[in-house]
C-alpha cells in the first residue's frame, strides 16, 4: 500500500487497517496525546489519541525523516540484536 492510497481511507478504514495488518512499534505522551506508532504495509503510521477526551482524533502516515519518529526510539529495547 503506498502513501496516497493510505491517505485516501477515511477514519475507520484506517483503524481497520492498522487493526487488522499493524505491528505495534512504541507509544509517546506528546502535546496532549496519546500517540500509538505501528507499521503497516512499510508505512510508518501513528494513531493520536487525545489524553483528556481518549478520543482518536487522528490517524496519518509518519515520514521516517521526520524528528518526532526519534522520539519513539528511547523505549525500543535492541540489546537483542548487539548480542553476539
């Protein structure tokens, strides 16, 4: 699935997707919500869920260049992978 065929689902079908063919990656409390970071189909894609009305409000692909994708990775555990 490319980008521009993610971003044409509405709401609902992209929760479908990510439900049905996401691998939950890491979550960050950031600018009062909730933020869940999966990847689905190669695309990085983050649910917003806000903190104070627990409403997801928006679902939207993640560029991986983007700087906030940093801050998903201080809760990534990778000491497997160092291990000879």
């Amino acid at each position: 699935m490319t980008q521009r065929v993610f971003n044409s689902l509405d709401l609902n079908q992209r929760l479908y997707l990510i439900v049905n063919s996401g691998e939950f990656i890491s979550e960050i409390v950031y600018y009062g919500y909730r933020i869940r970071l999966y990847i689905v189909n190669s695309l990085y894609v983050e649910v917003f869920r806000n903190v104070h009305s627990n409403d997801i409000e928006l679902v939207e692909v993640l560029e991986p260049e983007e700087g906030r994708l940093q801050l998903y990775a201080k809760d990534i555990d990778i000491s497997e992978l160092l291990e000879n």
